[in-house]
C-alpha cells in the first residue's frame, strides 16, 4: 500500500495513532499478536480434561445462546472439536421465550437423557451455579467458557474459562462468548498437534469469530481487531456452503465484506431465529452441508427476518402512536418514557425501545406482557442515565432483570409491580438531576474531523478509509463534519430515500444520500445552506469514480443567505 495521504495520516493520528509504527500495526494486524490462550483462568484445567473426554470418546454436550454470538460460539466449538477428533456432540440452545438466557433446566434433562458425561457451555454460564451443581450431582462435569461477569462465587465446574475473572491474567478482558470458544479450540490443538488440524488451519473458523464479536458490539480493538481483520478475510472466501448462501440470498454486495455485511446483513438474520422461534435454525445454516439443507435453511432465517421487520416495525408505530397520545395537550414528555404494548412480541421488544430512543431523546421502556400475564421490558438509555443503576435501585420490584448502563431487561409480575418501577425509574432521574437538553447531546454522532472544504474528502481519501475495517464499537466508522455547504440539488429517490448535491465556498460539489432521512430533511430548499455529518465511501458507477458522503445528520443554517 502507498504512504497514507496527508489527511489520512491526519484521521489516524486523532484516533491515536501517533507514529509510523502505530499506523501500522493499526492497518496491518498481526496474527501472531494473538494472546497465548494458556494465560485464560482455568484453560489447562479444561484441556486435560477434555484431553481424557478424547481417549475416551466420551458423549459431550454444548449450552449455547440463542443470539449471534452464542450461535456462532456454539458453531466454533462444535466444528473445532469434531475436527480435533471428538466424535459424539450434542447441542442444546435455549428458547428466549420458554427458557431465557443461559443454561436451561430442560437443557439439562435432555444431557441426563442422552447420557452425556461432559458439558461445555459457550457464552453463557458464568452465574449458573444451581444448575452446574445440579449437573455435579448427576456426576456430570461441566467446563465454562464465557465472556460476562462473573458473580460473587463462580460456578462449581471443571474450568471457569472467562477472561473477565477477578483473577484472570489475560491481558484482553474485551473477548465476545465466539472468541472465549475459539481460544479453547486453540488451547487444544497447541496441546494435541493432531494432524487433523495443523497450525494455521484453525483460521477458518475465524469468519463465525467475526460474526460474532461485531454482532455481539465487542470493542474492536486489541485482539478483537485481529480476529475480526482476518476473519472478513475468511469471509471474503469462505468454505461454508451456508454462509455463502445466506450472503448470495441477502446481499447485492455493494459495500463489500466488512463491518456492513457483518452487522447489519448477517447479524440481524441470526438474531431473527432466536428473536422469534428456535436459535437452532440459524445454527444450521453454519452446520448443514447438504444443498437443500442448507437452502432450506437460509429461506427460513430470510422468513424470519422479514417477519421481524414487520413486527418491530408496526411496535413502534404504535409505541409512538401511544407516547403522542398520552401528550394530551401537553407538549413535555415525561423524564422517562414507557410503553405498554401487551401484544408486541417480546423478542423485538428492544429493538423497538432501540428505535423509540432517537425519536424522542429520553430513556425509554418498553414493555409487553407473557403468556402469564407478568410485564417483561427492555430498556435503552444514554448519557448520565445508568440502568444498571435503576435494576441496582428497583430490587425487590421485579422478578428477574439485569443489563448494563445503556441496554437492560426486566421482568415485574403485575400492573402494580409496573407501576411501582415507573416511579422508581422516574425519581432516579430527578435524584440525579439530569437534564434532558444536555443528555442529549449524547445520541448526536462526534464528528471526526470538520471540513469547510471539499478538496480532501476525495476518492482515494475514501479508499484509504476502508483500510481501517473492521468498523464498530471502539472503531467506529469515520465522521466528518461539512460546514455551509450550499446545496445545490436535491431528490427523493424511490419515496424513501433522499439525494443531495453540495457545493463548498470554491465551488467544488460532493453528492450525498440518506437512506434513512428524517422527513424534515425531505423541505430543504435549493440555494440555502446547511452543515452535515456524514461518512464516506468510495463510490464507482458506470466507469465514473467519486467519493460520496452518507448523511447521518443535516442540521440548516439560520440565516438562509449563503455567506458566498
């Protein structure tokens, strides 16, 4: 590659990298930089273990999770071990509806069942000390890989392999459930040498890491930018029949393998199955072989996906429908938004929580109820707002719950219970004093770089910035900010999409598009100006070579009178 242009070195050195050797190591991840997967807790206590479950050929069973990353994970462990020589593997996934997260007391009847003698969970587990003992008592050992905190007395199991162990000496505690998974695999067969899988052989497993850590929004950085680099290479040719079928079937393949297809094509097909019916069904278009099998498969996630779309589509139409409704005259939303939606089904009702909080720019809740008649919702904040600290505060309201600052769920066993935890909700935010034009400041994309001019925003700049793939948390894509720019065109496209024509004070012009504009966007009127926040892509059409910018917001200048 040639030396990065003047602005891209410029881009580089406001994200950190300061020095050549930064620029690349950043550009050019290493795989040898990959951490030593003996330094995880309890790593060599799972090896020789499984080491002996081998020799024998002992039954095994994996626990999965119904998301991306549990999918995948589960798919990395049950491919490496069947490579690595282990012949009689069972799956159990969980129903989100009927069992929830983590290892499910039906899971495990059906290993006592089967008479297996080794359990191997994958992100999942960590705070399953019941059912672990449950399991030792049945004299059946278990081995954890896992990637979320841990509880306060870890799990009675053979190996409690999670990087995020108080005494872990890992020197990455970032890693998905998917990445927990492989680095046993590669613990294993540093141990084993088998032929069956030599050195280097084990980076084809590297494109469902991929997946699954940008899926799962790990921070792409350390050894997550390594595995998720090489696993879009893995991506670019992989052998699985599967993959390459639900990519031909989902993608016209415009922006080429990267963070894209990973996160907004791939990810949200897996995520459908677990959302709305079995987990197992996305499970098989990585582990089916045959071509109606997997043909099969893949029309499955397509249907499922479309259905999502239309359910968590017509849930927040309604659920904006509701919060206006309730308004009655009354133009002040309340500090905390909730939503009852009695019928909305409860495996999008996050997605929905996730949509309603760029709309209305408050914390927001969104509840459905069970076929019990309890109120399970999901939860979306930003800024100073921590719903980890609200589930901290509520205990003793709700039955089951737990999340992070940004994201958590809960589940309340009547309408009293609901109401009960709306008010606590709401005097958090008054106790915190929190205002809600300063939190919102929060959802507004941090610009990069501001350009008053077009001259740098140029197609190769453009290419360069592919370069800094794999996009995500902790890596986000470049933004940059263009100010007074006069446009100079404009067009709907297809009713839904909205094309713009932009001149700088030197009269160069740069095309950009939203595909998800606000409907306000639609009235800007030609002659005026207006500063945008947009990424940049390379853009080719029809032999013509250019850099487009995609708008991620569009803010119109005051005074309508252009300065030039």
């Amino acid at each position: 590659m040639a030396s990065p242009s003047a602005v891209f070195k410029k881009l580089l050195n406001k994200r950190g990298q300061k020095t050549d050797q930064q620029i690349k190591s950043f550009l050019h991840p290493n795989y040898k930089d990959l951490h030593d997967p003996m330094l995880l807790p309890d790593m060599k206590s799972a090896v020789d273990r499984l080491k002996l479950a081998l020799d024998k050929q002992e039954k095994l069973m994996i626990f999965g999770d119904y998301d991306a990353d549990g999918v995948t994970a589960t798919s990395v462990l049950y491919l490496g071990l069947k490579q690595l020589g282990f012949t009689d593997i069972a799956i159990s996934l969980p129903n989100r509806i009927k069992d929830g997260y983590g290892i499910s007391r039906s899971a495990v009847s059906k290993m006592k069942k089967t008479k297996a003698t080794l359990a191997l969970s994958v992100d999942c587990g960590s705070k399953d000390n019941e059912i672990i003992d449950d399991l030792k008592a049945a004299s059946i050992d278990a081995i954890i890989t896992d990637h979320h905190e841990v509880g306060e007395t870890l799990p009675n199991a053979i190996a409690v392999i999670n990087p995020k162990r108080e005494d872990s000496k890992y020197p990455f505690r970032g890693l998905a459930g998917v990445a927990v998974a492989f680095k046993l695999i590669q613990a294993l067969q540093i141990s084993l040498k088998p032929k069956s899988m030599p050195i280097g052989q084990e980076k084809w497993l590297l494109d469902l890491v991929a997946i699954g850590t940008i899926c799962d929004c790990m921070d792409l950085v350390d050894e997550n930018r390594i595995l998720a680099h090489y696993g879009f290479r893995v991506i670019g040719k992989t052998r699985r029949r599967g993959l390459k079928e639900l990519m031909r079937s989902a993608y016209s393949g415009g922006h080429g393998v990267g963070s894209y297809l990973v996160g907004f094509v791939i990810g949200p097909r897996i995520n459908a199955a677990g959302r709305l019916s079995d987990p197992i069904g996305a499970l098989k278009v990585f582990l089916c072989g045959r071509a109606p099998d997997v043909a099969a498969a893949v029309k499955n996630l397509e249907q499922l996906n479309d259905k999502r779309r239309s359910i968590q589509d017509k849930g927040a139409k309604d659920a904006e429908k509701q919060i206006m409704d309730s308004l009655k005259g009354n133009q002040t939303l309340p500090h905390v938004l909730f939503v009852k939606l009695p019928d909305l089904h409860e495996g999008v009702i996050g997605i929905v929580a996730g949509k309603l909080i760029d709309r209305f720019k408050r914390p927001i809740w969104v509840f459905t109820q069970t076929e019990n008649g309890h109120w399970k919702g999901s939860g979306r904040s930003f800024g100073d707002y921590s719903l980890a600290e609200l589930i901290t505060r509520a205990k003793g309201i709700y039955e089951r719950g737990g999340g992070h600052k940004e994201a958590a769920g809960v589940t309340v066993k009547n309408i009293k219970k609901l109401n009960d935890f709306i008010k606590c909700a709401n005097n958090l935010y008054v106790d915190k004093k929190l205002e809600h034009e300063a939190q919102a400041k929060f959802l507004l994309p941090v610009a990069d770089m501001e350009m008053k001019s077009l001259n740098d925003l140029t197609f190769q700049f453009a290419q360069e910035i592919t370069t800094m793939e794999p996009f995500g948390r902790g890596n986000e894509q470049p933004i940059f900010k263009l100010i007074d720019m006069l446009i100079v065109g404009r067009k709907r496209i297809k009713e839904k999409y909205l094309a713009i024509t932009v001149r700088d004070k030197e009269g160069k012009e740069m095309d950009l598009m939203s595909f998800r504009p606000n409907e306000e966007w639609f009235d800007v009127k030609n002659g005026t100006s207006a500063d945008f926040l947009i990424n940049l892509e390379a853009n080719e059409w029809r032999d013509r070579q250019s850099a487009r910018g995609i708008i991620l917001d569009l803010q119109q200048n005051q005074d309508q009178k252009h300065p030039f």
